[in-house]
C-alpha cells in the first residue's frame, strides 16, 4: 500500500459585498425587483466550504464560485500495485469546534485464494482549522470505530464531541459518539431491525436526525444515549440518502441520483430544489440558511456545488462553484463525497 498527500498553497480572501441607497425629494421610492440569482441582501456569507473527493478535501470561501481556486487542499491516498490492492477512501467530512474539519476514511482489503479473509478498516481524522496538506494527525481512537463499520457522515459538536455514522457492510447502522473529554466511545443509537440509517445529521440543541427509506426519523439527542423511539417522523416523496437541517428547523432530504432536494419546515410546509441532472452526492446548510447541493456527473468526472437561498424552489442557484473536485493524482473518478461548512 502507498500514500501520497498533496497541497495547494493559497489564502482564503473573503469578500464582504454590502448595499446602500439614498436619495431625496418627495417621490416615493421605486420597488427594485431583486432576480432569484442575485446574492442575499446580507452580502456574501463568510467561513469555509469543504468539499470532499474520494482522495482528498478541497476547502474554499464560502463566497466562492466559478472555477475558484482552492485555498488549502488536503489530501489522502492509498493503493497498491497487485491486481486485489487495499484501498482507502474519503467517506465523510465534517466540522466540530473551533472550525477543525474531521474526515471519515473507510478502507477496505478483498483478500487472496488461500490468503487472509477480507478485513475492513475505519478511521477518523481531525485536522486543525489552517490545515493545509501535511502533517497528517494520527487517526483518532474510537474502539466502536472497527469491524466492517465505516464512517458515513460525521459532525462535530461546540463542545467537542464529535458524533458519527458506522454505517456496516451488513447489520445494522450505530450512531456513536467519540467524547472530547476523555476520547471514550459510546453507541447513541442503533438503528432498528428492519431499519437502514443512509443519512444522518444533527441540529444546534442534538437532536438526531436519520434518513430511513422514504422517511426521516428524528430521535431525541439531548442526552449521550438518544431515545430509542423516534420523536417524530417526516415523510418523504422519495428514499433520501442525505440529510441537512437549516437554523430554522428545516429538514432538506437528498437522494443519491438525479432528483430534487425535498425541504420540510417546522410548519409541515414542503417545497423542492431542483430537480438536478447531475448526481446529488452531499447537502449542507450555513447560518443563514442557504443551502448547498454537492453535484457529480453520473459516473464521476464534472463536479459543482450549487448554493440556493433559504427559501428557494426549483433549480435558480445564487451562485456555482465548479469543478471543486479535480485532478486526483491517481486518476481516480472526480466525485464529490461530502461537504461541510465552518462559520
């Protein structure tokens, strides 16, 4: 097995845009009509945008859009040179405090005729919130973290938690959280018989949320060891792998293939984003309630995340980022594997 990791130097330039008006004279104000492309009249939102590749995370402005230039790049890889080599891969990014970005790598050996049996392999990575290439931090310690269990979705809490997805090759799904107080783990939640946890997230008070077919099933996570009854339950028009939930309260529902994005509000109120051509592959929110869509072309090659405001339907994106996923060294397929967003 080999490793490579590779960088990027650049600096993050993040560019405030504001509006101002005045005038005089007695004649009422005329109305501007403001297009569904144009950006929030907050300005342009600021922080960092991860996107995470098969072999590496790429992280921009948030403001970022076009054929931007990544600010810092992170990299993993791994392969061999025999016709069954290990493999590695990114399967999760998310944020936790003070902006560090935690990444999920699965890894996976098939085994030889007459040689060892298929192993499998789980790690979880914090980086600092400058991170740029190298060093490369040990894997953090997480007993549960082990077996056929690989990391699906992750996300960080202010206090340092951090809480994840052990989605298994077979058996059922756990939601475990590693404890920053002393690094110990413990199983939150474990998915029902009969139920298959695709997609996981939280919100600002713990609450748990998982995606379960066509339904997102929300636990309640105040405490280290959720209820084991959901609180409630969201129906969906489609089996979602992928789940966001904005300050509001909105849940925003994504499949893995071409599609819409299903937004549910507090209220019971349902819109759609989209429906997209390219393959949905990761959702997020920032806090202002935008929401971003990480797209691939089916198959992998082209990549973009799309960015729409808190209340938009259909497909009008204030702003694209394109081709965030690139020119993996390998030659592997350019997919996008998850985003993150730290404020």
């Amino acid at each position: 097995m080999r490793h490579r990791f590779w960088s990027i130097l650049g600096l993050s330039v993040l560019v405030a845009v504001g509006a101002g008006c005045g005038g005089g004279g007695s004649s009422a104000p005329v109305p501007v009509a403001t297009p569904s492309s144009a950006p929030s009249p907050q300005g342009l939102p600021q922080g960092t945008l991860y996107v995470a590749g098969g072999e590496g995370i790429t992280a921009f402005p948030l403001a970022a859009q076009g054929a931007a230039t990544p600010s810092r790049t992170v990299g993993y890889f791994g392969g061999g040179s025999d016709a069954n080599p290990p493999w590695h891969a990114v399967s999760a990014v998310g944020t936790g405090a003070g902006g560090a970005m935690i990444v999920g790598v699965q890894g996976f050996w098939a085994g030889q005729d007459g040689g060892p049996p298929p192993s499998y392999s789980c790690q979880l990575y914090v980086f600092a919130a400058s991170a740029n290439g190298q060093p490369f931090p040990n894997p953090l310690s997480s007993p549960a973290c082990s077996g056929d269990l690989y990391p699906a979705a992750v996300v960080g809490r202010a206090n340092g938690d951090i809480d994840y997805l052990a989605q298994p090759y077979g058996g059922q799904a756990q939601i475990i959280r590693i404890r920053a107080s002393d690094g110990s783990s413990i199983v939150r939640l474990t998915a029902a018989s009969g139920d298959w946890f695709a997609g996981f997230t939280e919100d600002a008070t713990g609450n748990i949320y998982v995606t379960n077919g066509s339904m997102v099933k929300e636990y309640n996570g105040q405490n280290d060891v959720a209820q084991s009854a959901p609180a409630r339950t969201v129906a969906l028009s489609v089996s979602a792998n992928f789940l966001a939930v904005a300050p509001d309260g909105t849940i925003y529902a994504a499949p893995l293939n071409t599609g819409s994005i299903e937004a549910i509000s507090v209220s019971g109120a349902t819109r759609t984003v989209g429906p997209f051509t390219k393959q949905i592959r990761a959702i997020a929110t920032d806090s202002w309630g935008e929401l971003y869509a990480g797209l691939t072309v089916s198959g992998g090659g082209s990549t973009e995340v799309d960015v729409f405001a808190a209340n938009a339907t259909g497909n009008a994106p204030l702003r694209v980022l394109t081709n965030p996923v690139t020119g993996t060294p390998d030659g592997a397929p350019e997919i996008v594997k998850g985003i993150a967003i730290a404020q």
